[in-house]
C-alpha cells in the first residue's frame, strides 16, 4: 500500500485518508525542505496544494501529487480518482496516524462510548479509542455518498 505525507495546507485531507485506512504522516512545524527530506526517507508520496514544493520534488525521486481544489470533498474525490477506496476502514489513528487495534470492551474504556457499540479500537501509539458511533456513521454516509455520485460504489 502506498503511504503518503501531507504539507500543512492538507491537514485535513490527511486525516480524511487515515478515516479510509491510508497510512498518512503530516510533519507539523516543517519547512518546505524538511518535508521534502521525510518524504525523500520514508519513501512517502506527498501530497501538497504547494506549486513551488511540487516542483522541488522533481530530480528527487519523490512522488508527488499536486492536488488542486481547496475544498475538502473535491480533494477526496480527486484521490479516489487516484485509486483510493471511498470507505470508512479503521486502521490509523486520525490524530496521531498510528496503528489501530480492535480491544475488548472493559470497565476501563465503557464510560465512554455508546452503549450499543461492541466494536473498539485503540491506537497503539497515543492510546486515543475509536468505536463505530454517530460520528463515524455520517462520515461512511459521506463517503458512500460521494462514491455513488462518482459511481464508484463498492
């Protein structure tokens, strides 16, 4: 699978494709030459809305994608006319992009979810915990929107 970092101007849009189960890093605090650098080290493609480090890509070996729209949902259809699968597939961390692991549900972590939710996630690296509540029924309802008027519904 292929594993993508974002700039600052595509924070957001990280975090949508780590909803999707996409392994995607985003440096804070970087300059355009750090970034370039991680991409370069962990083999990532990158993914900015910045012509100018678009353009420092080229001669490095670094794919990049330029993406176009400001808008959050045309930047998701624009990847997943790149390949990516429009689902809700918890397997990152949207905070942190780490690894998420299912758990049993416990004493320790029942306090905070819904209770007709059987289905827990934790992140290996920040330990934040994930469940299939409202929230992320309107994010799948989203995404399932947006591939059926893409028709690329599963």
């Amino acid at each position: 699978m292929e594993s993508f970092l974002v700039d600052l101007m595509l924070l957001r849009l990280g975090r949508w494709l780590r909803l999707m189960g996409q392994d995607v890093a985003s440096p804070k605090g970087c300059s355009d030459e750090e970034i370039l650098q991680k991409a370069i080290d962990e083999k990532r493609t990158l993914l900015t809305r910045d012509k100018r480090l678009a353009t420092a890509c080229l001669g490095t070996g670094v794919k990049c994608i330029l993406i176009r729209s400001s808008r959050i949902d045309e930047q998701i259809e624009e990847m997943a006319k790149r390949g990516i699968p429009l689902r809700l597939d918890p397997k990152r961390c949207t905070i942190c992009n780490g690894p998420l692991q299912e758990v049993e549900l416990s004493h320790e972590n029942i306090a905070s979810i819904e209770p007709s939710e059987k289905k827990l996630w934790r992140c290996s690296e920040c330990q934040k915990l994930y469940w299939m509540g409202s929230h992320w029924r309107k994010i799948k309802m989203k995404l399932d929107d947006m591939a059926s008027r893409m028709d690329l519904a599963d």
